[in-house]
C-alpha cells in the first residue's frame, strides 16, 4: 500500500500527535510506503521553519528521517488541478509518479474530490478506518 501524506498531515503529525501522529508512527514502522518527493519536502521544510519556528538542525533531522523511511520520487510533469491552490498540485503529482493508492489530507481543496486519477483522497481518519491499520 502506497501513501502520500499532505504536508499539513506530516505537520500535525510532528508538532501535535494525535491521529495524524499514530500514521505517522505506521509510516515510519513501514506498515505502508510513505511516498514523498522533494518537493513536499521542500514545503514540509519551509512551513516548519517559518510557520512554526522549528530549527534548523531539528527541521534537516526531520527531513532526514522521512527521506530515509519515504520512497522518494521525483515527478516529471506538472499538473494545474487545482487551481485554488497551486501546492496541492505537488501532492498530486507526487502521488501519480509515486503510485500511490491513497492520499491522506486534511486541506478542503483535495477532499472535495473523492479521488483523482484512481488514487483515493481521504482524511486520517477515513485511512486508518478503511484500512483497519488502528
């Protein structure tokens, strides 16, 4: 099984814990393939710094650690699907180069589709209850 989690999931997951916090713990137990590209972790990377005042040191071990535990890909197109918001482009085009079976988010302008391109867009919760992973 192949995920794409949005930046705002790997956020939620790092700074608050919660549900957010236990898919990531099944990511990194590698109880499905977390799928990234540079750049979702570019975003992850810029959000955390900026937004959050997260460390440089701390926001590298961070990266290091999903770039270690994530199958990095790097798509070699561009998409315009979502033209309200442009970033969520990347997680699509990440999630069609990567494979992906799911994309996990909790941004409004994916989970108003139901999937795209095959590739079912659900919220944490959707996730681990449809998979049973919990």
């Amino acid at each position: 099984m192949r995920v794409v989690a949005d930046t705002n999931i790997l956020i939620s997951a790092l700074l608050f814990g919660g549900l957010p916090g236990k898919f990531l713990d099944l990511a990194l137990r590698r109880r499905f393939t977390l799928v990234t590209s540079k750049a979702l972790l570019d975003e992850l990377d810029e959000k955390l710094r900026g937004k959050f005042a997260v460390s440089e040191s701390d926001a590298l071990a961070i990266r290091a650690k999903l770039e270690g535990n994530a199958n990095l890909v790097e798509p070699d197109f561009e998409l315009n699907a979502v033209p309200d918001d442009p970033d969520d482009n990347r997680v699509l085009e990440c999630a069609i180069a990567g494979k992906a079976d799911w994309i996990v988010s909790g941004d409004r302008h994916l989970l108003g589709n139901v999937s795209y391109a095959g590739i079912a867009i659900v919220t944490v919760r959707k996730f681990v209850e449809t998979t049973g992973l919990l």
